[in-house]
C-alpha cells in the first residue's frame, strides 16, 4: 500500500495558549463563548502565507527539520479556518509514511514555542469553523510499482481492459462489508466531535467515485460497458478575464465524502489529525 498523509493543525499564539486551562489540559476549548468571527469569508484560505504573523517562519523551520531527516513535506499552506494550516508529503510506502508522520507531529509541537506559538493536533478545537483531519491518500501496487487503482497502468500490465473494473468493484465491495471497521479505525473523542459538521465528512462510512466512474461500472455491471475506463475532462470558466477558462479531472475527490475516488487513490478524508495512521 501506497500512503500520502496530509497533515492539519492550528497554530495560536503562546501567551493565549497559557492563558486557557482547557486548551492546555484537553487539547480543545470546552468553555466560553464562540468567536465574534468565524470563516464566513474563507479570506484565511485564499490568501497567502504572510511575514506579517510567525505562522510562516514556524512552517519553513518545520519543513527544514523534516528534511534533514528525509522526510520530504512538499507543500505547506492555509486552511479554511482561522490560524489553520496544513503540511503534505511525497506519498511512499505506508509503513515509512506513518513513521514519517509521527515523526512530523512531535517537530511541529516542538517547533512552534520557538516562534511564540502552540500548535494544536486536536481534531476539533474550537467551535464552529472547521476542524483538522489526517487525509489519507490510499493507493495499491504491485511489488515493481504498478499502480492498482491506475486503469491505464494495471490493464497494461494484465494484457486485460476488465482488470481495473474488477479490481474497482472488488474495493467497493469491501468497503460495503467492512465500513463498521473503517469507522472503528478513526473514532476517537476529538475526532467525533470533527465528524458531521464544518466541511469534514460524514461519520457513516460510504464510497464516492464521481459521476464518470458510477456511469463506466454501472453500464459494466449491465453488460454494456466496453473499452477501458478513460475518465473525462471538464471545462471550468470562472466567466472572468483574469483567469481564464481551464481543465480539471471529472474525477476530483468529493471533499464531503468519507472515502472518494481522486484518480489512481482514494482518498480516506475521515481520518483525525491527531491519530496514528
């Protein structure tokens, strides 16, 4: 198994960290009233990573640390919610990925007192803006590197238009079967407080594969369905001169499902991000 662990947490200042008991012993806010303001506007997403705050020089040291250590965090930026930020890897091996993990937790925490900052794992801490998952990039391969979930990759290699159909069908199956375990595998207190509400998906397990997927299995599992999956390009215009009209995978992960279909992985969105992968 092939694992990309992306990786969410907050980061707020120290002095306020010190000055609420609950957040220090839980981990969350459990007490007090909700934010004035909250991500009506989502202007934390969109905008870049400023100097102006040292959320920024906190991120670079962290990737700098992890790097020394070989692990590579590619990409690091804001996330929906206030002071919310998140770091990606290179995808790997799920055994290394994990280790890997870990590995990045502890350097956040102990990095970020160096800039004045506290950096929260906890899933869910605070009330009414989005909460911090563990997204999970899941894929399957052979031992020299042939990708399972990739259709061009897999048919090739088993001289066979049918085999991703099957090997698809069989991944449905089982998480039809087993989604009481895949829930299991991702309860805990933080993490059912994310769960349901604020952008993190549901806490029932289900599989999304979009709409091209379902239309290619369906018509195979009629008997009208012929050829190899080839998925479709859309067109998106944002109607702006600015940026102008681009193409993007019918394919793309739905952000609202526990387990969508991205293209070549799944994607295990109801993962915690204080959980060991």
């Amino acid at each position: 198994a092939n694992i990309g662990l992306e990786q969410e947490i907050f980061l707020i200042p120290r002095e306020a960290y010190y000055k609420r008991p609950d957040i220090q012993l839980t981990g969350r806010t459990i007490m007090g009233k909700d934010a004035p303001r909250g991500q009506e506007m989502c202007d934390h997403y969109m905008a870049p990573l400023s100097s102006a705050t040292p959320a920024l020089a906190c991120m670079q040291e962290i990737q700098d640390e992890c790097y020394k250590l070989g692990i590579p965090l590619k990409t690091r930026h804001r996330e929906v919610a206030p002071n919310q930020f998140e770091f990606a890897p290179l995808f790997g091996l799920n055994t290394t990925q994990i280790d890997q993990n870990l590995m990045v937790m502890q350097i956040i925490e102990e990095v970020a007192p160096r800039h004045g900052l506290t950096a929260l794992l906890q899933e869910k801490p605070f009330n009414d803006v989005n909460g911090s998952g563990k997204h999970n990039n899941w894929s399957l391969a052979t031992a020299d590197g042939v990708q399972l979930f990739k259709p061009s990759a897999i048919n090739a290699a088993c001289n066979s238009e049918t085999a991703f159909t099957v090997i698809m069908a069989a991944m449905i199956a089982a998480v039809d079967e087993h989604g009481d375990l895949m829930r299991m595998a991702i309860s805990s207190p933080g993490n059912d407080f994310r769960l349901g509400a604020c952008e993190a998906p549901p806490a029932i397990v289900s599989c999304y594969l979009g709409e091209d997927m379902t239309f290619y299995l369906e018509h195979f599992k009629d008997g009208k369905g012929k050829g190899e999956y080839v998925p479709g390009i859309k067109t998106l215009d944002l109607g702006t001169r600015e940026v102008l009209p681009f193409e993007v995978p019918a394919e793309d992960r739905n952000r609202t499902s526990p387990f969508p279909y991205g293209g070549a992985r799944f994607e295990f969105r109801a993962v915690g991000s204080a959980q060991n992968a």
